[in-house]
C-alpha cells in the first residue's frame, strides 16, 4: 500500500501500466520527474496526479514523438498549442505510413510477375482547357489536388488526363500539365486553352489506386523497349475513373500512355 499521498514506483507502474524501467528511463530524460526522490535511497515516489502525464508521455513515444517535442507538449499550458504540435507529428507520421504502403504495395507487385497488357494507340490532336506549372516532384500530389478543383469548375467534359515532362523524373523537377476535354476550352484563371498534337501511345491501364503506379511505369517501359522506338516527350496520363468517380479504390482505372514510334 503507499502512504503519505504519493505512490510508491511499483505502484505507479501497476497503475500506469508502465514499467519500472520505462518509469526511470523517462525520469532520466527529463520528462517524467518523481513527485519524491528520497534523497537518502534514491527511491522514486509518484502522485497520483502524475498518472495522466506518465500515459501521455507513453503514448507520444509509442508515436516515435522525439524527445525535445515530448518536452514541448508537456511544458506548454496552452491546450491548442499541444494539439498543433500532436498534429504535426502526426502529419508527418502519416506521411511515413503512407511511403511504408507504397513501397509495400510495390514490392508485392513486383515479387509476382506478369506480363503487361499493352495497347499501341493513335491520338488526334485536340483542344482543352489546361493548367501548365514546373513542379517538384514531392508536390505533384498537392499541385495536381488545386489545379484540378480549378479545372474542374471550367470543363467537364470528359475525363481528366495529365501530362507529366521526363525531367520530373529525370531531375526531380518539371513541367506538369492537367486537362479536360472542353468543346469550347476559355481561359479563366490559371485554366488556358491547349492544342494537344497528335501522338501515338504505348498505354498500359494501371488499376487500383496509385501505391504501386510505379510497378506499371516499369513493365509499360519494358515493353516499349522490346516492341517500339520511344520518343522524347511527356508521359500522358488519363483518369477513367478516380477519387472523383468512386470511393472504391479498387475501381479506380488510371491510363499510362507512353510516346512512342511504331515498329513493323
């Protein structure tokens, strides 16, 4: 039993579900400091007050939270402060789980091989309304989402497509397009009209959402080097059926298209 209103580390543990060794370990890094240090054994006691704080504290680190922002949300009395600083961790964790996803995906893909199918098209040329930005390649996702809602509210005519410079790829930065169809395209903000030319297209259809999009670049590549001549151009992308359209993800239907000469 404890005594004299604290508890004794044992107890604080049972109670916390914490253990003895984690307990020290956060007193030791300074963010979990006794109620009591007997200055004589060097036992640690604990309030009962101290209960929430301890889970807390287990709780960030179970979130990889690093210790200086451990600190920081413990020393700040302003509860909306604590929140934004939870919260950025927690956008930058999900920005992890979401790579870990992908590459999982990916790999999964890729440990089971199969043979793409891949169609040789010819595309007219033809008039949209377009975005047109030089992008970094970690802000295609974030660029794509607000060129899109403003092309969206222009044309929707058919479905959206993208056209995507080798130098994204290549350097880490380049030009992006974003379109739809528009009989008439008109230029309202950032939306302008733009003559596609004529191309021919390798195009494999990637299913699914975009986790292991990669996978398809790859065999779409493959097969363009064994049946054709690519050319130095964008990759074209058109999105028969996206976030948009369904919240499946599992119909989501996403057409690459890569500029190619034709072989006899």
């Amino acid at each position: 039993m404890h005594s004299g209103g604290v508890l004794s580390i044992g107890e604080f543990a049972t109670l916390t579900h914490l253990s003895v060794r984690t307990l020290r370990r956060y007193h030791e890094a300074g963010l979990l400091e006794p109620a009591v240090v007997d200055e004589h054994t060097a036992y640690r006691r604990y309030s009962a007050e101290q209960i929430p704080a301890a889970q807390v504290i287990h709780q960030l680190r179970q979130l990889d939270v690093p210790l200086a922002e451990v600190r920081a949300i413990l020393a700040t009395a302003d509860p909306d402060r604590r929140a934004a600083l939870v919260a950025g961790h927690l956008e930058r964790l999900q920005e992890t789980l979401d790579r870990t996803r992908a590459a999982v995906a990916s790999l999964r893909r890729l440990l089971r091989p199969e043979d793409p199918v891949v169609t040789v098209r010819s595309v007219p040329a033809r008039t949209v309304a377009a975005i047109t930005a030089v992008v970094a390649l970690p802000d295609v996702l974030s660029w794509y989402a607000t060129a899109m809602a403003e092309l969206d509210s222009a044309s929707d005519a058919g479905p959206p497509g993208g056209l995507y410079a080798n130098e994204l790829f290549a350097d880490g930065k380049g030009q992006v397009t974003v379109y739809r169809p528009a009989p008439v395209p008109i230029a309202r903000g950032r939306v302008e009209p733009l003559e596609l030319p004529a191309v021919d297209l390798a195009v494999a259809v990637h299913t699914g959402p975009h986790d292991d999009i990669d996978v398809t670049y790859g065999r779409l590549g493959a097969w363009v080097v064994d049946h054709a001549l690519k050319v130095d151009g964008p990759i074209h992308e058109t999105y028969t059926c996206g976030p948009r359209d369904t919240a499946d993800p599992a119909a989501w239907r996403t057409e690459i298209g890569w500029p190619v000469f034709r072989l006899a």
